[in-house]
C-alpha cells in the first residue's frame, strides 16, 4: 500500500464539502452521503460548522483507492480562514481544487491556484455542480485557461449539463481529438515528446501519453480538469481513476531519522493538546521522546492513525502517515518533530491578517477568563496574534474578516460561557526600516544594570523576507544559550516599532557581545550575582534594538488589495471617479460588449466601504472581487497603535529607559505571588508550563510535586530556565515534594522545617527562599485527621515549628501552600455537616490562630471579606459528603507584605477537573504586577489588619 496525503481546497460553497462526503461514500468508508445543509457530513465536526453550513477547521479523514491509501484533509474555503489552508499546504502530496460549474473562477480560487503552482503541489481541478441551472462547460474551461493557467486538459465532456441528468464521459486515448489536445499541451514542457511527434503522429501510443500525463502531472506542469456534481455522483469515479493514478504517492522512508510537520493542534477532552503531525520520515512510537521545535522536548504518550474513515490507536506511525500525538505538552502549530532538516520551512503562502479589533467581556469579571479563552484559540490559529495592552487594560486580536469574527464570538460564548463584544475593526499596518541604525550597550558600565554587552545594527532587507539575523560578531562568542536569548528577544521586540507596528523586512545584525562567565566567593556555590544569566540578554536586547531602530529611522506602511470588478459598461463613467475618491488605483480596463472589467490596487481600510457602495452605483450588477496584494507606505500622517510593553527604550542611554529590575535588586515593585498544589508535576506539566506563560507568575509555590530534586531538575530545568525562572526544590518522589519558582530573584533557600531537637521533617513538607525581598516559604501541611493518628500529632508539632520560623524570620514574610486545615466555618460550606472522623478540632484552629498571632493574614479572605472562596471543593474522597468543600490552599502574609496586595483571586480556569486532586491556584498580586486586571480586583477590606504580632483569633 502507498499512501496519499491529499487537500481539497477551494472557494466557499464550491461544495468541496459534499466532494469528501461523495469520495467516502463511493471508497465504502460511509453508507450514505451526509449534507451540509443538514449538518450530517464526516468532516463538518464541530458544531458552528454544522450550523452555519461553512468549513471553519481543517479535517483530516481517511480512505482507500486501490492499493492507495488516501488520508484527505478537508481546508476551509472562506477567505475569512485562509490560515487554516495555509497550515496544510505544507503536508501534502497533492490536491484537488474545486469550482463550481455555476459561479466558475472566483477570487479565492485564483488566490489558492497561484499559491499550490508557487509551491509546486500536483493539483488536479474539479468542476463541480454540472447538475445545477446555470452550469457551464467550454465557458469554465475558458476561464480556467484564462484566469488560472493555461496548462490545463479536460478529461472528459459533459452530457445534459445543467440538468439532474448530468453526467460526466471520459475521454479516451482513442479518441482523436481529445489525443491532439493532450499531445500540444504535454509539448508545451516536452521538447522531445513534441519532436517525436512531429517525426511520426502514431508513434506515440496510449500507454505512452498516459505515462507522459503522469509525469507531468507529478511534477505540477499541467493539471487535468474533471466534471461532476457532488450531489449526483456524476464523474466521481473519474475522479478518483485520477488521484490514484496521477497525483505523487508520499515518501515512505520509515527507517530514516525521526522527521515531521505538526499543521494543527486541538484540546482533548482533558485539556491536553492533541497535535496532528505529517510524517516525511522516520518511525515514532508511543514512549519515544523527541526533539519539538528548535529547543524543546516531549515524551510521545500516544498515538493515533487516521485508516478508513476513523482513528485507531497505534504503538508507532511511520514516514507518509497522518496521526494525532499525545504527550507533546508545549508543542505549536509549524513545529517539527524530530530531525529539521529533513523538512522545508512551512508557512507565510498567503498575506497576514490585515485587521484588528479590541475583545470586550460583557462581564469585567471574566477578563481573566478571556484571555486563558483566547490564548487556547491561538494555539489553534496563531494568526490571531492575541495581544494584551496592560496601559489600556485591553486585548485584541486580529482577523482576517467579520465572518471570524463572528465565529471567534460564537466559539469563546460556546466554549467558554464568555459573553463577548468587539469594537471596531482597523486596519493592521506594518513598519520597514528606513535606513541603518546601531546601539550597543557595554557590561560593567553605569548605563547598564544587567550583567551582559550586546550591540545590534537594523537595517532594511529586501520585501518579503522578514527579519533575518546575521552574526558580525565570531561564532562562539557566546554561550549558545545566551545567543538563543538575543535572537528571540529579537523576534519578540520587533513585534511592536517605533509607531506600535511590527517590524519586518529587515537585517538584524549582532555586532558586540560580552558576558560574565560563571563565578562565585571563595568557597562557595555558583553566585548569580556576579554571573551573566539569559535574562541579562532578555533584558537588554529590547533596549538595544529599539535605540537602533531609532537611528534607523521606520516608515508606516498600509496592505493594500488587488481588486477586480465586473460592471455594466454604461456606469463605468461614474464608478471611476468613485474609486478615486476611496484612494483606489486602476490598473487596467477591458470593455467585454455591455460590460466592463477593471483591476487595479485599494487601501485594505477602503475595501469594506467599496462593498457598501458598489450595489449602488451599478444598480445590484457589480461583481467585485479582492485579496490582499502588497503593502504601501502610508500617505499622510502615519498612523500609531499604543504598545504593550509599556515601551522598553525610547532612545539614549538604558539608564534613562529601563523600567526592567534586574534580578539583583533587593526588593522588586510589582510581584504576582501564586500558590497551586499540582498533585504530581508530571501529570500537570502539559497545564503548568502554558498557564506560567499565560499567567506570568514572577514567584510560584508548589507542593506534592512528587518528584526528587533530581528527578524535577530533568523534567523541569530545562523549560523553567527558559521563562527565567530559578528554582529551589525539596522532593520526595512518592507522596509530597515542594518547590519555590522565581523570576525576582532567589537567595537563601532552605529545604525541610527546622524544628528543633527530636522534630525530624524527612517528608519534604517545606522549602523557603528570598524573593524580591521576601521570605517566601511553601508548605504542604501534614493531613492527620483524627486526635488519635500520629499525623495528627505531627501536624500540630509541624504548624508550631513553622509558628517560630515565621516569628524569628524577616518582617517580610509570605506562607503559601495546603495547611490541610479550614482556617474558619465561613469557609465550609456547612460545618455541622462534617463526617465524624474529619471535625476540624479546637488544637488545630488554635495552630492557625497562633500563625495570625505572629503577624500572619489570610490575603485572599481579606481581599474578598464577605464571600467564600473556595480552590478545592466538591471533595468526593470520603472526608465530606459530595456536594461539600473545605477551602484549605491558603496565602498568609506578613502586615508588610499584606498591605501591598493589589488583587488576590482563584484562578479556577487552570483546574484539570473536579476530583478530590484538582486544586486550582491562587493567584496575589502586590503592588502593580503585571495582569492585575485577570481576577478579580475588590476594596481593601475596611479594617487592615494588626501589626505583627498584636492579633490573636478567637480560641474554639
């Protein structure tokens, strides 16, 4: 068996759509064909899409022709999802573009053929809906030649088009006419075949066309071109004669390295995300662990190969396959798994998104729960390009039209429960540098706090090649990992110019680089303060290449579209001067008898105002089509989109510009303090290292990590270096384990309770370090239950232990963590509804009464004074009955340190499920942390708490 990776690709309601239902029937994967307008069809999944009748995401379905297996994936056909298209296009083998014999070439077909020549993807067309009124045959072959290629030969002719009765003949090699057409088209790439045939007409017999049709077919020289209707089945076999017969059978090195494309990710039912993956070569098998993208890795813990219509599950995929992978926890759409050299780079076939619109929660409480929403929308269609605006306190995202728009609306109410507006669409510029511009920071100098030199030359590239980036200084100057800093902290920053765009076309060059190695005082450990780390580079790099772009100089440019309207030709004198006013450019001209067809270029901005007006002017007549063409320099004052980075540099020295604190100050302004019990780091590693991306913690405490310190230092290292953060771990692999992540800093860091004599704590229960200025300890309580367990003992021997660690500790303390007690009844749903065995007793309140005596405050109950708050409830374990909680993940701060907390919320969108081990996180804000604005903001409580020490509560 070969295998064919196969795209249907075409303009919306071409019926596409109905094709893959038709092919599936007729390989007998389905018993009878589905409908669109019904919502029965196989790849039509989700049900917006069975709603609205359209694609919106790509679907991957699979059947045999023969002894080729074909795995078709179904794309989008509205403009408004050209993403989704794009993401495929780099999987396939071959494809068939589909039109209607009705509506014939429209805008988005010419835009996909265009793009499956550039590449080169073997593309059979086919000619769909010959049964409805209106179909035509020589008119749409005219067309195709005319507006798409010339290298096209019908297959076949078409009887009673236009009718039920239509019905699609083949051609044969015997037949004359149809053997001429083939010969001058297939000489058109072949001079040889050409010359033979000038020698001797005969010489060339059927089986030697057919095999000069393939070739040429294989290497997307010519396309051949079927009718049909979808509906009927009329020439679908044909059809499939041709997939399986002329389009390229998939490369199928399964013994070669480890190599394939990841085009779509989705979210399974847990939450976990599910990456469909094109495998050009190699085996993959379930437990392999593998390369993901440029510097990442994951553990492979399940497979699933698309084979006749469903999915089954396997124990390895080989090269040509499509499957759907598990375990790739941090794995992006693009990514290659395995060896990347094995694979072409993928992407940017068609234009960027040219629009843009601001995201509103109906509800401000749910601007936390937006951003989680469409932050798991982005990792399905990064194009959206979520961008949150911490100066106006907004998020946007950007579209390619109002049809997506309406269907991000639908999806995030859907979905998510998020009631949500959208102001008005604007257009989406972008910035090319002007001119050369360099800067360059040096180490051990008073401009600069970070420990790291780094110098950056921007000048302009030529059109169409982004941003690349070039080393003018010697190779092996600096740690890889420094260098991998720079150049992302290069793509990131470019992101935003000098006018709020995103730079592109353009050369960034490192011209200076310095750094200081690992070092430390006598006879102690590494010492971050006097050793370059990658947030140095993090840092500095925004500085730097921001003061060269402004010696540089950035002009605003604006997309502009090619437009093509067909109108009557008596209106053609009051349409032009239309177009002029909206700053619209003619190309061209054609008079066709009554009508007139013109082309030329309009601002992307004026398109939508064209649409409204063009009815109008040629009293419901005109037909217009367009698609994104080039971008302009904008005419006039050039227009500013307020940046979200509160603006790194704004020229000079990095003295005057950095709002950055390095990591060696003592005490950071701005802290987001989080607390989460994960109940094993490994089970929650595919929710914790996107939720740190997303929420952006600076300081985090864990606990049952249920891992050893080395054990955490392989799984974890690695991808917590790569968001800056430092860590201290206590572990114990089997039950508990804790852990303190820092990005402000971390000194000090002590493992275990210091009790006293004969208080052993071998349980890794606490770790406690300095962050930002604070003694920050995470605690895992111990849970005994009943006066009459040594736990129960060990637990009131433990609260009073970390009683007198806080009390002779720093006046600046926090305690986050399970103290596996419920500090008051308020915060149980109903206290007399205990089971016996679980009362909170009086010994225990009086522990945590002690706590608060010696400057303790519960944050959150302070931020939110009348209301219970509860991160792990409905418990189900047997401690309560089933539809009762106990809120017992608690964030205890010190007077100090308490009267700067800002915000203080449960993030309960980040908990897996609803058993007895799905804690959700606390999230403290102090001061002016980043994202404040995600949960929910309320008063100060209106008595702040005592100074340290002068509090009890109540004894019970």
């Amino acid at each position: 068996m070969t295998t064919l990776n196969l795209g249907i690709l075409a303009h919306v309601d071409a019926g596409k759509t109905s094709l893959t239902e038709r092919l599936l029937y007729a390989a007998g994967v389905i018993d009878e064909v589905g409908s669109v307008d019904d919502g029965s069809t196989q790849t039509d999944s989700l049900a917006l899409e069975r709603q609205r009748g359209i694609t919106i995401k790509s679907a991957v379905v699979s059947f045999t022709i023969d002894d080729v297996t074909v795995n078709l994936i179904d794309t989008p056909g509205h403009p408004d999802f050209i993403a989704e298209v794009e993401r495929v296009l780099s999987v396939l083998d071959g494809a068939v573009l589909v039109l209607s014999a009705v509506e014939g070439v429209q805008a988005q077909t010419r835009v996909l053929m265009r793009t499956l020549q550039r590449l080169g993807i073997p593309t059979l067309i086919f000619v769909n809906k010959i049964d409805r009124r209106g179909a035509r045959q020589d008119d749409v072959l005219r067309s195709i030649a005319q507006r798409l290629t010339s290298a096209v030969v019908s297959m076949g002719s078409v009887q009673d088009i236009g009718s039920r009765a239509a019905r699609f003949t083949a051609y044969s090699t015997a037949d004359p006419v149809f053997t001429a057409a083939l010969i001058e088209t297939l000489a058109d790439h072949d001079d040889a075949l050409l010359a033979a045939y000038v020698d001797d007409e005969g010489a060339l017999s059927g089986d030697c066309l057919h095999a000069q049709l393939t070739a040429q077919v294989r290497k997307a020289l010519i396309h051949p071109v079927y009718f049909g209707s979808a509906i009927t089945g009329a020439g679908g076999g044909s059809l499939m004669r041709g997939i399986a017969e002329l389009l390229p059978a998939a490369g199928q090195d399964a013994g070669g390295p480890v190599s394939g494309t990841v085009f779509k990710i989705e979210r399974g039912a847990a939450g976990e995300r599910i990456a469909y993956i094109r495998m050009f070569s190699g085996t993959l098998r379930v437990r392999d662990r593998v390369q993901v993208g440029r510097d990442r890795e994951g553990k492979v813990t399940g497979i699933r190969v698309f084979d006749r219509g469903s999915t089954e599950e396997r124990e390895t995929v080989s090269a040509g396959r499509i499957a759907m992978l598990r375990g790739l926890s941090d794995v992006q759409i693009g990514d290659v798994v395995g060896d990347s050299g094995l694979v072409a780079p993928g992407g940017g076939y068609f234009a960027p998104p040219t629009l843009e619109t601001v995201v509103v929660p109906r509800n401000l409480s749910d601007k936390g729960a937006l951003h989680l929403a469409l932050t798991q929308l982005a990792e399905q269609d990064p194009l959206i390009d979520v961008r949150q605006d911490d100066v106006r306190q907004e998020i946007s995202v950007s579209l390619y039209g109002e049809v997506q728009k309406e269907i991000i609306q639908a999806t995030i109410r859907d979905d998510y429960g998020i009631d949500v507006d959208f102001e008005e669409t604007t257009t989406v510029c972008i910035e090319r540098p002007l001119g050369t511009g360099e800067a360059v920071e040096f180490i051990y100098t008073d401009s600069n706090p970070f420990l790291a030199t780094v110098g950056l030359r921007i000048e302009p590239a030529s059109i169409g090649t982004g941003v690349e980036f070039a080393l003018g200084v010697e190779l092996g100057s600096l740690p890889r990992a420094f260098m991998t800093a720079i150049q992302d902290t290069i793509t990131t920053t470019l992101r935003q110019g000098l006018y709020g765009w995103q730079v592109t076309d353009c050369t960034v060059a490192l011209t200076h680089s310095g750094y200081a190695p690992r070092q430390s005082h006598a006879h102690q450990g590494f010492d971050k303060s006097m050793s370059s780390t990658g947030e140095d580079f993090r840092f500095l790099t925004p500085l730097v290449l921001l003061a060269a772009l402004k010696r540089a100089g950035s002009r605003v440019c604006e997309p502009m579209h090619r437009y093509r309207v067909e109108i009557p030709a008596d209106v053609f004198g009051s349409v032009v001067p239309a177009l002029a006013r909206l700053d619209a450019a003619p190309r061209t001209s054609v008079t066709h008898g009554s009508s007139c067809t013109l082309e030329g270029d309009i601002p992307a901005a004026r398109v939508h105002e064209l649409q409204q007006q063009l009815p109008g002017m040629t009293s419901g007549e005109g037909v217009l089509e367009t698609s994104f063409d080039h971008y302009r320099p904008v005419r006039g004052p050039a227009p500013s989109r307020t940046r979200t980075d509160h603006n790194p540099s704004t020229g000079g020295s990095t003295s005057c510009t950095c709002n950055a604190v390095s990591e060696r100050s003592a005490t950071v302004v701005g802290v987001r303090v989080a607390t989460w019990n994960v109940n094993s780091v490994k089970q929650r590693v595919p929710r914790l290292l996107p939720w740190l991306d997303e929420r952006r913690p600076d300081v985090v405490c864990l606990q049952e990590t249920k891992l050893s310190d080395d054990a955490f230092a392989t799984l974890l290292g690695d991808e917590l270096a790569g968001r800056g953060y430092q860590y201290a771990v206590h572990g114990q692999a089997q039950w508990n384990g804790v852990a303190i992540l820092s990005r402000v800093g971390l000194e000090d860091a002590v493992p275990g309770l210091d009790g006293g004599p004969g208080f052993p704590d071998p349980e890794a229960r606490a770790v406690s370090a300095t962050c930002a200025g604070i003694r920050v300890h995470s605690v895992y309580v111990p849970n005994g239950r009943t006066p009459d367990s040594d736990h129960y003992h060990y637990k009131l021997a433990w609260l009073a232990a970390l009683r007198d660690v806080v009390a002779t500790g720093p006046e600046e303390v926090l305690v986050c963590g399970d103290v596996n007690i419920a500090p008051a009844d308020a915060d149980v749903f109903d206290p007399d509804a205990y089971i016996g065995q679980t009362h909170v007793t009086p010994p225990e309140r009086a522990a945590l009464a002690e706590l608060q005596a010696v400057g303790l405050r519960d944050v959150v109950r302070d931020r939110w004074p009348h209301e219970r708050v509860f991160t792990y409830w409905d418990y189900r374990a047997g401690m309560f009955h089933k539809d009762l909680g106990m809120r017992i993940d608690l964030v205890l701060a010190a007077n100090p340190v308490a009267e700067r907390v800002q915000a203080a919320w449960v993030d309960r969108h980040a908990r897996k499920g609803t058993g007895p081990s799905d804690h959700a996180p606390v999230i403290v804000d102090l001061d002016d942390a980043p994202d404040g604005d995600i949960g929910p903001v309320v008063p100060p409580p209106s008595a702040r708490p005592a100074k340290r020490g002068s509090a009890r509560l109540p004894q019970t």
